[in-house]
C-alpha cells in the first residue's frame, strides 16, 4: 500500500498491510444527500491509507480514471491518488480475534466484542455520529465540493518515486481555463457594480447640495 500513504517506497516492509474485507452498503438518502457506509476491516493502516482507498474508488466510478490505476497502484512507480475527505472516517470497531481464538472460552478468560452490545452502539453511532457527519457535510459540503472542483483536477499518471513532475492532463487544463474565466467574470461583474454604486453616491452628494 506504498501508494496509499506518504513516504513509503514500494519495497517497504512497513507498506505492506492486511486488508480482510471492504464492502460499500446500500445507498441510502438523506436530507436530500445520498450516502452509503464503506467498511473496511484490516489488521492495521497507515496514515491517509482509508481517504486514498475510498478516493481511488470514487476517482474510478465517477469515471476521471480507469480500473488500470488500481493494478498500477500495486507497481513499483509512484502514482498520486486522491485523498477523500477526512469528515465521515470513524474507528468502528477494534477487533480481538487473536485474543479470543487463544484465550476465551478457557474457562478463566472472557472473550472480548461487542456483541451482546451491538444494538446500542448502532443506536448511538446514528443518533450522534452519522447526524453529526450528515449536518456537517450539509453546511460545509467537503464532499460534494471535493468531487466537484478537486478531484476533476487530479492526474494519475505513474512515475518514478524520485520524480516531482506532473503529467499534464487535458481535464485538468480545461476546468483550470474554466475557473479562470468564471474568476474574470466574477471580477469584471464586481468592477461594473462597484462603478453603478459610486455613480449612486456621486449622484446623491448631487441632489443633497442643491440649494434651495
């Protein structure tokens, strides 16, 4: 998982990471958002290691990359993948398999989980974490303007890990010309109401100053 963090070269025994499972649940809507909680179960990660795994797959669904970055990302060369948001990611759970497969059910120890619990925490989780994320993503809007305005820029060319140049990408010159032209417009619409305001003052001090 080189690629899904930073600093780590290919060959790092420290890149290396055991992912179990990871599965994206049903979509579901609300306050006129749709969402869908991804699980992603591993023995360990790394620093930004979840945000790149979900950005690559939503890179490769909403169609700014292809299903061959996926198998380059495993290669020797560097390939920069995008970094979701951070507002939604959560620990879940900490799991004691190990533990539980060695010790519980010995007659001394107790078998660590949550499962006597579950309905209560799933209560909690959505009663205070997933409203909290759901009304911070409805005023702030990270997500919809990461996928937006961040994510159309990115490239995903591979290249040497040494190497700090990028790729140029026809998208992202395109909405880079696109934002300029918007900012212009801003500006020139900016000029043009300031020069109407002043034209309003001047003529104000006008009629005010006529004498009687």
């Amino acid at each position: 998982y080189h690629n899904y963090t930073s600093g780590k070269l290919p060959m790092e025994p420290s890149s290396q990471r055991y992912i179990m499972e990871f599965e994206a649940g049903q979509p579901f809507e609300r306050q006129g958002m749709e969402w869908s909680v991804v699980r992603v179960k591993g023995q360990s990660f790394m620093l930004h290691q979840i945000r790149k795994m979900v950005g690559l797959g939503i890179s490769i669904v909403r169609g700014h990359t292809s299903l061959k970055t996926l198998d380059e990302a495993w290669g020797m060369k560097r390939i920069d993948i995008p970094r979701a948001p951070g507002l939604g990611l959560m620990l879940d759970q900490i799991h004691y398999d190990r533990y539980n497969k060695r010790f519980a059910g010995d007659g001394v120890h107790e078998g660590l989980g949550w499962e006597g619990q579950m309905d209560v925490v799933e209560k909690f989780k959505d009663d205070f974490i997933f409203s909290d994320i759901i009304e911070t993503e409805g005023k702030e809007k990270s997500m919809m303007t990461w996928m937006g305005d961040v994510l159309p820029l990115h490239t995903f060319t591979p290249r040497h890990f040494e190497s700090d140049v990028h790729e140029p990408s026809p998208l992202r010159g395109a909405s880079l010309k696109a934002k300029r032209e918007e900012k212009e417009m801003k500006n020139a619409n900016s000029k043009e109401n300031q020069a109407a305001i002043n034209v309003d003052i001047v003529d104000q001090a006008v009629v005010e100053n006529v004498p009687a």
